[in-house]
C-alpha cells in the first residue's frame, strides 16, 4: 500500500483537529479533556522544534560560511554573491513586512478571540513587555553590544540569544577557512555530519508534524472556537502568496534589467527546478536540477553556478524570510500587540540573519521563525496559529528560494562576463535523445 506523501498527512491532521476541536466545544467537559489530554502533544512539538534551533544554527551556518573553502574568493565573486543574496533577503522581508501591516490579516479577528487568546499567554506577555522595558532603558548601541555574546555557552542557552549563535557560527567559519586546510579538515568534517544529524532530526520531528498539527489545532479550536480566527488564516496565506508572486516579479525585473534576458527565456529555462521546488519543498533536493538548468538553459558558466547555487541553497532564503516577517507581524496582530517601527525594523535584521542559517529541507523555516518570535517579544506559542497550513505555504516559498538563487547566478555570471547564449536546441536534442 503507497504511503500517504507528509503534506496530505498534516492536512488531515488539521482537518481531523479541527472537527475533533468543534466536536469537544458541543460537550461540558470536552475543553478540559482537549486541553489535559490532547494540547500537550502539540506543546512538545513546538517544543521539539525549539530543541534544535541552535543546534541548527550552528550546523548549518557554520558548513555554509566554511563551503566557501578559500577567504580570497569572496573578493570578487564572493563579495557579489553574497551582497546580492543580502539584498534580496532584505527586499523580501521589506515586502512582507509591508503587505501585513496593509492587509492586517490578524486584525480580522474579533476583541473577544483576541483577549482570549492574550488571556491564554498573559504571563508570556508580561515577561516580554518587561524585556522590551529594559531595552528601552539601554544606550542606543546596545542592541549592536548584544550580538557579541562573551560567553557562547550562555549564548545558546536560551533561543532569545539567536543573533549572538548566528554572529559566533559566521566568525567560526570565517576562522575554518582562514587555517590550513590539514588542521580545518577533521573539524569541517565533524560539522558536515553534525549538520547531516540535525537534518535527520528534522526529518524525524516532521514524521511527527501531522500529530503535532492535530493537537494544536483541537486545543485551538477548544480555546477560540470562532470563525473569525479561521477567516484570519485565509488573509494570512494570502498575503504570504501575494508577497512571494511580487519577488518572483522583483527577480524577474533585476534578470530583465541586468542580463537583457526576457521574462519568458528566464521562466522557461527555470520552471523545471522550481516545480521540483514546489513539490519536494527542498532546495538542497532541487540544487542538482536548478544547476543543470541555469548553466544549459540559462547561459551561466559552470564557474559562476557551481559556487554562487550552492551557497544559495544555505543563506539565501528570501521566500522563507518573507513568510516569517509576515508570520510573526499576523501573530502579533493575533494578539493585540502593537509592534513598534523599531521592533520591526529588528524583524527585518534578525529574518534576513535567520535565513543564512535555515537548511534547505522542509520544515526548517518553522524552526527559523521560532528565532524571529522571540527576538520579536511575540509569544512562541501563537505558532499554533499558523501551522496548519505551512506546509502550502513551504512548497511555494521553497519555489521562490529556488528562483532567487538561479537569478543572482544570472546576475553575478553577467557582472563578471561569464553569461553566455545557450544553444537551446542541441540540449533539448540531446534530452530527447537520453529519453
């Protein structure tokens, strides 16, 4: 018998923990028994995806910046390379940013779902409201002074502390590329597996996403029955899908602009590995595909996709960044908490920083926006809220992670004189020949 693929599995999961939900708010108890016996399974997923955020961080980060293998190429093509990835990132968390503080999608929900749901999380809110006091007290560098962290041991004690993991991680790699490759090889090698084990844990705890999504959406049903939270859902994910079709256009502009390719060379040479994307949900998976693709498709130089793709695959995730600026600004709409410009604008940094450090495999981002809610001050547990249909949202952000890679490629190929004219019809020849 075929195994149901994950994402079907998870929204049966949702639709089973939502009518579980409604069928326990007809009888007396049933909140109670929701609560006590089905929302803790829910409570350990979200707190299995918190387990391995730093771990993840360091993994990943760290075998990304030390891949770079030679401290001298990020001189020319390294240096556009990742400026490009940086730019972008920034653009799609800008976009995000902007299209929920216009749409509001949490603003949908109604005084009394939204004071139910504070009232469920009012100890989170003070703690946080207490936290943003005090940083309101300190200098206006601190927040600069924050990301060095003099203990880095410390530092990954608690998940607020993400940005001072990503700054040791980086500095880390930096320092593995800058050492003779004799000495740096043993310890490149032990993150290359510990980055593979993370990987495997993630696989693991997404086995568990279709349990996990089911109690969390029963206890939310339970603890907010009204229809007005699931209108919210369905504003949410549009504006996560209206920002991700306006990068795809940002990209499409910046290729049109540069190269002189038009949209239709630049969407037909590309489609194959972004449905690859859209259905695997993985830009690791889809990298082999993407490279093929922009070098015999779209013209770039093996020199150029071969080092500007796979480092795409580790830092740039524009369409995941997108997708937590907004998740984060609908959660806190969600709650009745008012960001400030100065919080958003750490929405921002800390998204685009995240993003260098989100694995190229499903269900990394939900681990990322962990990092993003919590350097927001917005409570980790309105994940609850969003879930359920992450998984249609990872496949189409996965589709615009994978865009944005094969643009810059085209971008930095055409910058260094490495973009040529592919000859279209002897690979499709030879493709149909293979067949």
């Amino acid at each position: 018998m075929k195994k149901i693929a994950l994402h079907w599995q998870i929204l049966i999961g949702m639709a089973l923990g939502v009518l579980i939900g409604l069928l326990m708010t007809q009888f007396e108890q049933g909140k109670d028994i929701v609560q006590d016996w089905i929302k803790p399974f829910g409570t350990i997923f979200i707190n299995s995806l918190k387990l391995i955020a730093v771990p993840l961080i360091l993994a990943s980060l760290i075998k990304g910046v030390s891949d770079l293998k030679d401290i001298s190429k990020l001189s020319k093509m390294g240096t556009r390379t990742i400026g490009l990835y940086l730019i972008t990132t920034v653009v799609a968390v800008t976009i995000g940013l902007l299209l929920v503080n216009i749409i509001q999608p949490g603003n949908s929900i109604s005084e009394d779902t939204r004071q139910e749901l504070v009232n469920n999380y009012s100890g989170d809110a003070a703690k946080y409201s207490e936290e943003a006091f005090k940083q309101k007290e300190s200098g206006p560098l601190q927040a600069l002074v924050d990301i060095v962290p003099d203990n880095i041991f410390g530092a990954a004690s608690e998940n607020k502390n993400m940005l001072q993991i990503i700054f040791f991680a980086i500095f880390f790699g930096i320092g593995l590329i800058l050492i003779p490759e004799k000495k740096s090889k043993p310890v490149k090698k032990f993150f290359d597996g510990f980055n593979e084990v993370i990987l495997k844990m993630i696989d693991l705890i997404m086995l568990a996403a279709p349990y996990g999504v089911f109690a969390l959406l029963a206890a939310l049903v339970v603890e907010s029955p009204s229809i007005d939270l699931f209108k919210a859902l369905i504003w949410y994910a549009f504006t996560v899908i209206l920002g991700l079709i306006l990068m795809i256009g940002f990209y499409n502009l910046l290729v049109w602009l540069i190269t002189k390719k038009d949209p239709s060379t630049f969407f037909k040479g590309i489609s194959p590995a972004q449905l690859l994307a859209f259905s695997t949900s993985s830009s690791a998976a889809t990298l082999p595909v993407t490279m093929e693709r922009v070098t015999e498709h779209l013209g770039v130089d093996e020199e150029v996709s071969s080092f500007v793709l796979p480092i795409g695959a580790t830092i740039n995730m524009d369409g995941t960044s997108l997708y937590q600026a907004v998740a984060a600004v609908f959660i806190a709409q969600a709650f009745g908490m008012d960001l400030s410009l100065g919080v958003q604008l750490g929405i921002i940094v800390t998204a685009t920083l995240a993003s260098i450090g989100s694995a190229a495999v499903p269900g990394a981002g939900m681990v990322m926006l962990v990092i993003v809610l919590g350097q927001a001050g917005i409570p980790e547990a309105g994940l609850a809220l969003i879930f359920a249909i992450d998984r249609p949202l990872d496949m189409c952000r996965t589709t615009v992670n994978v865009t944005g890679d094969a643009s810059v490629s085209m971008l930095v190929a055409k910058w260094l004189g490495k973009l040529h004219e592919p000859n279209i019809k002897e690979w499709d020849d030879e493709y149909h020949k293979r067949k």
